[in-house]
C-alpha cells in the first residue's frame, strides 16, 4: 500500500473510533436520563393530586 492510502485508513479510523465513543457516551447519557424520568414518575404516582376546583357557573 502507498503511504497516501495507509494515511487515509488510519485517519478513517481514527474518526470512526471517534464517533463510536461519542455515540457510546451519548447512549450512557440517555440511559441515565430514562432512568431518571422513570424514577421520577414513580414519585410522581405517590403524590396525591387535588382535583382541580369546579367551574362556578353564573
């Protein structure tokens, strides 16, 4: 192989080791933001909710 073709596997990659680990950070990211809404809804369900005050008609 020339050194232009070996350059340019190496910088392709590089960039796709880049973006792997981008998408893998990003995917622990969004696990963890689901997990947090999920909790937060259970919290959520154990508070009474007031039932909203009849409309006066008049």
């Amino acid at each position: 192989m020339t050194d232009e073709v070996t350059a340019f596997l190496i910088f392709i990659l590089a960039c796709s080791a880049f973006l792997i680990g981008l998408m893998a950070h990003y995917a622990r990211r969004i696990n963890r933001l689901r997990a947090m809404v999920d909790g937060f809804s259970r919290v959520h369900d154990l508070v009474p909710q007031r039932a909203p005050a009849p409309r006066k008609r008049g």
